[in-house]
C-alpha cells in the first residue's frame, strides 16, 4: 500500500508543485506593468542565488559537500539579498515603457506556458543525448579519452557484424526464390508494357511482387550475414514490411466483412499486451520437448502430429486426398482463366498448385512435419527448436512483434481507407472498374501517405526492440540486437563509452525518420 | 502511381471477380467459381483472426491449470481431462519465497503508471496550448524540435538520466579542481520517482504533437471573445480548452497508461536492485528467466499483468484507437 500512497502523493506534489509555480509565475509576469520593481525584485533574488552557490562551489571546490551545508547556504542567501536589492533599486528607478512591457509580457507568458514541458525535454532528453554523444567517445569508466574508438570496436568486431558468409546467400533457397519472383514482376511489367507501347510497366500488383521478391532476398542476406547489427537491420526490414503488409491485409478485408468491430479487436488486442507479456505468451508456443515426451507447446504439438500422417499409418493418405482435391479444384480454375483469358488467374491458381503438389510429394516420400523414422519403422517426434536454431529462430522471435504490430497497422490503415472519398470510389466504379481495380487504382495511392506514417513509426519502434529478445533468449543463440546488447554493456558491465556508443548507433538509425518527420511537417504548417 | 482513372485504365479486367466478364453469358460454373473466390478473402481473415487468439488463448487456459498437468501436457488435453484450479492466481498473489509476491508489484506498477500518466499531460496540455495559441519568436522551431524528439530512442537518455538520478550532476571547471554541483543529488535511483520522471521526459514529445494536434483545431473565435471580456491565456487556458480538449486528454492519457504499465526497459534500469519496487513486468519478467519452482505460476502472472491493460483496452478501446490515430490520418 505505501507504493500507491507515494504515487499519490507524487501525483499531488508534483502537480501541486508546477500548479503554484505556474500560478505565481503568471500572476507575478501578469502584474508586470504596475509592480515592475516586484518583476526586477524576484529575478535579482532568483539571480543572486544562483550566482552565490556558484560562487560558494568555487570557493569550496568539491564535489564532496552536500549541498546547501552551512557555508554555501550563506553564500546564496547573501547574494540572493544583494541582487535582489539591486533588482528592486533598478525596478524603481526606471519603470519600461508600455510597448516594452507588453511585448515583454507576451514572452514571459509564453514562458510560463512552454517553460515546464522545455525544462523537462532539456534535462530529460536533450542534455542526455549530447552527454551520450560525449561519453561514446570515451572509455569504460568514462574519464580516458578514446576518440571513435568504441565505434570501431562495434564495426569490426566479429559479435557485431559478421559478413565472412556472404557466399552462402547464393546458396540459399531464398535467394533463388526472390529471383524467381523479381523474373516474374518483371515478365508480368514487360508484358503489360508491351501492351501500352512503353518498355516496362508496373502496375502495384508487380511492384507488390517485387517487394515480397525484395524480403526474401532481406532473409536470404540476413540468414547468411550475421552478428547483432544485421541482427537489429533484420527485425526492422521484416517486422515492418509483415506487419505492414497483414495489418493493411486485415484492413482490407474487414471493410467488406460482417463483424468487422470484433475481428479487428481480437487483431488488435495483443497491443494491449506488454512485450514481456508477449514474450511469455509465445514462449509457451514455442516450447519444444524431448521427442519420447508429448509436447506442451501447442507449435511443436501441430508438427509433431503432422509427422506422423505417413503412408504406413495410413494418415497421410487422408491428407494426400485432402490436398489432392485442392489440386484439382484449382486445376479447374486454371482452365477457367484460360477459357476465358484472364490470365491473372490462371497464373495464379497454377502457382497455388505447385506447393500442393509439393505437400503430395512429400507426404508419400519422405514425410511432411516433424517427425524422423525410429529403427523399427515408427515415426519419433522430431521438433522444432524455434528459439534455440540459428539464424531462424531470430524469424520466431520477429513473429511476436508482428503479432503486437499488426493490429497497429491494421487499425491505422482501416481508418485511412474509411477516409477515401466515396465520391472517388464511386467515379471509379461508374467508369467500370471492378473492386480489385478501385483497390489498386484508387485505394491504395490514396492511403499511401498513411502507410509511410505506419512504417516509419515502426521503423522507429522496432529499432530499438529490447523487451522480447531480452525475455525470450536474452541474445543468446545468435539473437542478440543493438538495445540489448547497449543494456548489458551499460548497466552489467558498466562500459560507459561501449554503451553509449551502442545507444548513439541506434539514434542515428532513426536520424533518418526524424528528418522525415521535420520535413513533413514543415510542409503541414 | 499517377491519377486514380489513369490507374484504372491500366488494370486489365483480368480480375477473378470481374463484374464485366460475369455480364458475357450465364455460366453455371463460373458463377460457383466466382462466389467461391469471393468468399476467400473472409476465411483468410477469420483464419487471421484465430492465428491471433490462439496464443493469448492459450496462455489463459494454461493458467487454470496444475502445475503437474502443465508440465506433462499441452492445454488441449484438459478439455477432456476437464482438471482446471485457481491455485496458479492465489499463489502468484501472494507473496513468499515460492510464490510470485504479485500483489506488490501490482500497487507499483500503478505506482509508476499513474503519474507516469498525470504529469505529463499536465504539462504538455499548457505547452501545447502555447504553441497552438500564443505567438512567440521561434514558436515554429522549438515546436517542430520538441515534437522531431518523438523518434528519439530511449537508450540515448538512460545512461546520463541514471546517473543524474543517482548522483546528480557536476561540472569540472576545465584546468581547475573546481567542481560545479548544477544538479545535487536527491538519491532517486531505485524509486518509482525515478522510473516516472524518466517516462514524463520521454512521454512530452508525444504528448505534446497529439494534444497540439487537437487544440490547434478547436475554433479561434471562441478564445477571441473571451478575450475581449476580459479573459487571460491562463482562464481561456483552464476554462475554455481544457473542458474543450477531454477527448483528446483521454486519448493521450490511456495511450500513457497502458505505455507505462507495460514498461520494461525503463523500470529495468532506474530501479536496478531495488528489487521491493518492481513493478509487475519486471517480476513475471523474472520468473520467466529462472526456469524453476515457479514456472508453473508464469502464465497465471502474466495474465494477472497483462489484465489491467486489457481491461482497459475493451472498455476504452474508443479513446486508443483515437490516440493512435491522431497525425497519421487527416480526417
């Protein structure tokens, strides 16, 4: 209980306290026309006090005495008397005229009303930051000056940024099929180019093609060039392009659906969910147990089970026939499109196919899920170490900010989309476009703007993730990213330079949005 | 993307539910195809809709369970095993070495949120008039500079804020052995002052961009009048913007709240040892880390933390969903 009392009574100190220095303050600079010399008065004690407890740490010279001790009070009483007097003398001799005071009225208004929230932002942030700034370019304790030494150490340590596997990445399946996926965009650009007479042109779905090609070839670089900077670049490009893409997905959707008040609150209730919280949520979904032991994670329990559809017990007959139904229904949609020349479907249900007729493949050959062939021919339950296996299981750990984040994007994108004009969507349609068509032509250029504002909050948000990684892995397993790595230096070690070196890096990360944000808004005002 | 009808010409009608095609001849076929490919963008958001349940869900379930039963089996099993207890909650309350001592935290997480949350508003509501209403040199500026501060990470400031908090700050006069004390040492490290504070500096930028946002728009006539009768920016301050301005108050302090309650990091490094003023993350964040006796009691913490936010959330959720919107959209 004495935890709520002291937050009470921080509540009404706090509040009490600013209430009556702003109270005072605006009466005193309210009355600046007739009690000049009150004005003058107040800033000469104001002045004086300052001046004598400077002038008494000068004269005592260390850090050691408490402060207001018996010497130093004496000092900043007396010269608070001294220029106090003086301000009062001043104030009545030579009263300023009107304009003087009432423009100096307005400022020392403004001052009143501005002056608190500044006074916080400067000792709060900025003054913090330039010390950041400073303490980076020395040593562990902080005294020895080491120049961009620190940033070195970040750089060229292997920890860090480990780039030796950068061959690996043409080796990746991921990068083969980002290719596939840029070749496609860019038949599809040619194609329709061709068409309209220009070289190449790229309607939203082949630059959306190209930006799901772009992420995995992200993955393709980030699975193979490691350490805890790639690690940080890592969440940011993936949390923020998924989160982005399902919540605008989401959006989409739920503005054509029944319902659509409570599906968008089960999306968007994990925001309400600390990342700690977060962390443990997912921490039960990713448990992983020995393979004799039935799983508790509900994950491992699902790949397990899959595992265990194989030919010899019959189950995987029952998935093949599932999946082979599938096929046929979508080769059925294939001919439709080609039977009637929309070629958008029929490449697209063909490409729906090919991983079913993988799944099948996989099912009568080697098995689907995670399951192994024990000695005599029955399956053992193989599982996934989603938090253990390195480099993916930084893609598990991105998993539950994307869950937190998609009800963000989604709830900003869905406003945005209401606020189309109807009248726009509407000439669309009068025109004879189909929804698809007022989608991609209408829509979404409208809605751009607001998806830049998402992403770069995001941006901004995920750059410096903390909570997740430090609750789930604690960086261990090749997980570790820039705010946890600066927390351990700092406040484990106390590698003062080290640290602040780490927290500068992650503020010029976001230097960039910032300047995004001034720019934008200069051209709002 | 150029204009709107530009864009539409340049879509082929290839779409899969093409009106325009539907209109060439009835087809039985095609029709059940086309209603079929309609209905899939429903189920994938319903299907979203159950990915994103699922791990809360389980969490919830997880907790009315034996800690025995936990270990050995999943959540599912006890729909048939039908074996659920309230113990997990009553022990993760109570304090003692074996159980959570979750009560505690609990007062001082509100402790930290609830003037993690006043304050600022307090202040940012005077600056934002300020910047909205009171003309000064420089006003555009210091604005945009307060507001750019936003982006700023929070690990930029912990290092020097800490230290502040723990010794105050002096300043070595270069070539002397004179040292300045500008800021004496108040020892607030390891309280809940400390942790809010901290959170009151980092919360203003916001604070002061969304609630600026709102007064900024509310109608100058009205302080105009008052003004002629008589009124200062002080009483147009309290008796006019204030009662005006609620909503987006409310908006902006809920975000605050739910903010602050859910903090880690900044909680983590003001209070340091100072293990009796934890607030409720920091202790489920430590049972999560020890992997031991209590483990069991995990999911029951977590929800117990995670309660007071989603309590909020579907009460409140109106007012949140304004605060994040504020500046993203323009309505």
């Amino acid at each position: 209980m004495t935890a709520l009392w002291g937050a009470f009574a921080g509540v009404v100190i706090a509040v009490g306290a600013s209430a009556a220095v702003f109270w005072v303050t605006h009466r005193l600079f309210g009355l600046v026309e007739r009690r000049w010399a009150v004005v003058t008065a107040t800033s000469g004690v104001l002045a004086g006090g300052a001046a004598g407890a400077v002038a008494s740490g000068l004269r005592s010279g260390a850090d050691s005495t408490p402060l207001l001790a018996g010497s130093q009070l004496v000092w900043i009483v007396g010269g608070a008397a001294v220029f106090g007097l003086a301000g009062a003398a001043v104030g009545l001799l030579r009263p300023p005229s009107a304009k003087r005071t009432s423009a100096m009225q307005s400022r020392l208004r403004a001052l009143t009303f501005v002056g608190p929230a500044m006074l916080f932002v400067a000792l709060g942030l900025i003054i913090p930051l330039l010390r950041t700034i400073y303490l980076s370019l020395f040593d562990k304790a902080g005294t020895g000056f080491r120049g961009l030494a620190n940033y070195g150490d970040i750089f060229t340590n292997a920890q860090s940024l480990d780039l030796s596997g950068w061959a690996g990445i043409f080796g990746s399946q991921l990068f083969w099929g980002s290719v596939i996926l840029f070749a496609f965009a860019l038949a599809i650009a040619l194609a329709r180019g061709r068409r309209r007479g220009v070289a190449a042109d790229f309607s939203a779905s082949t630059v959306g093609i190209g930006i799901g090609g772009g992420l995995l070839l992200s993955f393709a670089v980030f699975a193979n060039l490691r350490g805890t900077v790639m690690n940080n670049l890592w969440w940011v490009v993936a949390v923020t392009f998924l989160s982005t893409a399902l919540g605008l997905l989401a959006a989409v959707i739920a503005d054509r659906t029944k319902r659509e008040s409570f599906a968008k609150s089960l999306i968007f209730l994990p925001m309400a969910i600390s990342f700690v919280g977060a962390g443990i949520i997912w921490r039960f979904m990713y448990i992983a147990r020995p393979p004799q032991k039935s799983q508790t994670g509900l994950l491992n329990a699902i790949w397990v089970w899959f595992g265990t559809l194989r030919p010899s017990t019959g189950g995987a007959w029952i998935a093949v026939a599932v999946l082979a139904t599938a096929t046929a229904m979508l080769t059925a949609l294939c001919a439709f499109g080609v039977r009637r020349r929309q070629s958008a479907l029929a490449i697209g249900s063909a490409t729906a196919a090919i991983p079913l007729l993988w799944l099948i493949y996989r099912f009568i050959g080697p098995g689907v899920g995670g399951s192994i062939l024990g000695p005599n021919g029955e399956p053992i339950a193989g599982t996934i170490l989603f938090v253990q296996e390195s480099p993916f299981n930084n893609v598990w750990l991105m998993v539950v900010l994307i869950w937190i984040q998609t009800g963000f994007a989604m709830v900003i994108l869905s406003a945005a989309i209401k606020a189309v004009p109807s009248d726009l969507i509407e000439a669309a349609r009068v025109d004879g476009a189909d929804e698809r068509q007022v989608f991609f032509g209408v829509t979404l250029p409208t809605i751009v703007p607001t998806i830049t504002v998402v992403m770069t909050a995001m941006i901004v948000l995920v750059m410096k993730v903390f909570d997740i990684v430090r609750v789930m892995t604690n960086g261990n397993f090749g997980t570790q990213v820039i705010a946890n790595e600066m927390w351990q230096r700092s406040f484990t070690e106390f590698n003062l330079g080290l640290g602040s070196a780490l927290a500068v890096v992650l503020f010029l990360g976001v230097v960039p949005v910032m300047g995004l944000n001034i720019r934008r808004m200069q051209r709002g005002e | 993307m150029s204009s709107a009808v530009d864009a539409a010409e340049a879509e082929q009608p290839a779409g899969s539910g093409s009106a325009v095609r539907e209109r060439q001849g009835p087809d039985r076929i095609g029709r059940a195809v086309y209603r079929f490919l309609r209905s899939i963008p429903v189920w994938v958001l319903w299907l979203m809709v159950i990915i994103w349940s699922v791990p809360t869900g389980s969490l919830f379930l997880n907790s009315f369970r034996h800690r025995d039963d936990q270990r050995a089996s999943g959540w599912w099993t006890s729909f048939t095993e039908g074996n659920w207890t309230l113990e997990n909650y009553t022990d993760v309350l109570s304090s003692g070495a074996q159980t959570g001592g979750l009560w505690q935290a609990l007062l001082n997480s509100f402790a930290i949120a609830i003037p993690a949350t006043i304050i600022p508003i307090a202040i940012a509501a005077l600056a934002a008039y300020a910047f909205a209403w009171i003309p000064f040199r420089g006003r555009e500026w210091i604005f945009i500079g307060t507001v750019s501060l936003l982006a700023l990470p929070n690990q930029v400031a912990l290092l020097p804020l800490l230290q502040m908090f723990s010794g105050g700050a002096h300043w070595s006069i270069p070539g002397t052995e004179i040292v300045v004390t500008l800021i004496p040492d108040f020892s607030l490290a390891g309280t809940a002052t400390a942790v809010w504070l901290t959170h009151t500096a980092f919360a203003l930028p916001f604070a002061i961009f969304l609630l600026h946002n709102y007064i900024s728009t509310l109608p100058g006539e009205l302080f105009e009048a008052a003004r002629i009768d008589g009124a200062d920016h002080f009483t147009i301050f309290w008796r006019i913007v204030v009662p005006l301005s609620v909503p987006a108050l409310a908006a902006f302090a809920i975000f605050q709240f739910l903010w602050t309650w859910n903090d880690y990091l900044i909680a983590l490094t003001m209070l340091g040892a100072a293990g009796e003023n934890y607030p409720a993350t920091i202790k489920i964040a430590s049972m999560a880390g020890e992997f031991g006796l209590r483990e069991h009691l995990l999911s029951a913490g977590a929800f117990v933390q995670a309660g007071v936010p989603m309590l909020v959330f579907f009460f409140l959720q109106r007012f949140f969903v304004r605060g994040l919107l504020a500046g993203s959209v323009k309505s």
